[in-house]
C-alpha cells in the first residue's frame, strides 16, 4: 500500500465496527483520507467503499496489531502520517480476580497495550515527519476507576493510560500531541457481546434501564474534536460518559 499525495493521512484501528469504523467516518468528513484497519477485512473494504461512495477517501488494510512484523510491513507506507487512533481493544470475561481465565487477562493486555505500542513505535517516526501529528489512545473510564469483576480489562485499560502519559512526557518538545479518550458507557453493536462470549442477554444487561448510553458516533465525534484543534492545542485527556453515568459504579436505570 503507498499513500497518495493531498490531504492528511489518518490511521484508524480497530475500525471494522463501533467507535473505530465512526471514527473513520468522521475524520474523513474532516478532511482527512482515513486508513481502516482491522482484522477482517471484509468489513473495513466495506466502509472503505462506503466513505468514498460519500466523496471521501479512504483505504482499507488487513492488520491484526499484536503482529509486530505485520505493523512495520505497514508502517512502511507512511513516510508523514497526521494522526493515529488507536482504538483497537476489547474485554474479555467479567469474572473476579479469584477465578478469572488468565488467557482472558493475556489477550487484553496484548490487544490494548501491546497493539498500542506496536502501532505507536511503529508509525512515531511517520507522524514526527509530518511537523503536526496526532496520537489518540483510545482508554477507558475503566483505566481510570476499577469495579467488580472488570480487573482483567481494568488492568489492560490502565496499561494503555500509563502509555499515553508517558509518551507524553518522553516527546514533549517535538511536533506530535497525545491525547487520551476514555469512553464511560457506550452501546455498541458489539462491546459487550463480545466480552460475554456471544451471550445477548447478559449483554443486554449491562444497558438495562439507561435510557441514552453513549453512542459510537459519541464517541468519533469526541476524538474529532480533539484531533482539529489547532496543533499547539494538546488535550490531554478527555472523560466521556452518558448523563446517567456518574461513575463506573453509579448508574441511573429506570427500571
């Protein structure tokens, strides 16, 4: 894959669904020509078609971001890059830490730390030379405050926080901001069964009685808004939960 001339590139992964494929959305609407990545390739050849059919532009690559040497191979193709969203990641189990699967713990950790830092390393050189880049860490609330049964994806979650404030701190004074955007509670079509094995109604339980979760494109329209600010603008870290959510633990239902 080369990247053509013109407007800023931005790299989006885990965009075959939820946040990463509205983050796409919206940042090619921004103006910026989007690069999906994701493992299945079907989905982001979809949006990909999508966003241009809209008169955007976009491109879709296959990358699994726990493959290090399928990072670099793709890091290859950016000589500038203007911003990097990384919002792959997920949970796994809700189980508590006296009986939680430790494959469940690798796999997250792997996913949301260890793919962060693949893509980050990988692609830091591409967004230093570009005079004005961009990292997003996609985090969590469950980065910043822990609950029952979570730990496995609390701790994850706090492996990709630390991250970015310690790349903020180790590159401060070059052209390259990072920002952090922790999602409270946000319905996606499939967060939560994903982290249930495919199991609906637990699935549905976690929304049961909020009226108005928060959104994917919630979510997207956060990450755009901090990413066109003006370059010596850095937000540094932005909390977005639903009205109903006042922490991890308390949330209103109407029941």
């Amino acid at each position: 894959m080369t990247a053509a001339p013109g407007k800023p590139i931005a790299v989006v992964t885990g965009a075959s669904s939820g946040i990463g494929a509205a983050t796409a959305r919206q940042l090619a609407a921004a103006g910026y020509r989007v690069v999906l990545t994701a493992r299945r390739k079907d989905r982001i050849e979809a949006l990909a078609a999508e966003i241009n059919a809209a008169g955007h532009q976009a491109t879709a690559y296959a990358l699994d971001v726990t493959d290090r040497a399928a990072v670099d191979e793709f890091a290859t193709a950016f000589p500038t890059l203007g911003v990097l969203v990384n919002n792959a990641g997920g949970a796994l189990g809700a189980d508590p830490v006296a009986t939680g699967d430790p494959d469940d713990w690798r796999r997250m950790y792997e996913v949301n730390v260890i793919g962060t830092l693949n893509l980050t390393q990988a692609l830091l050189p591409a967004l230093t030379a570009s005079g004005d880049g961009t990292v997003v860490v996609v985090s969590s609330t469950a980065g910043h405050a822990t609950y029952e049964g979570g730990a496995g994806y609390v701790a994850a979650k706090n492996g990709a926080r630390v991250l970015a404030e310690t790349l903020r701190l180790e590159i401060v004074g070059t052209p390259v901001r990072v920002i952090e955007v922790a999602p409270g509670m946000v319905r996606t079509e499939e967060f939560a069964t994903t982290r249930f094995r495919g199991d609906t109604e637990k699935a549905a339980k976690v929304y049961a009685g909020v009226a108005e979760p928060l959104t994917a494109d919630d979510v997207a329209d956060t990450i755009t808004w901090a990413c066109t600010r003006p370059p010596h603008v850095n937000i540094d870290l932005l909390v977005v939960r639903p009205r109903a959510q006042a922490s991890n633990t308390k949330v209103h239902r109407e029941l």
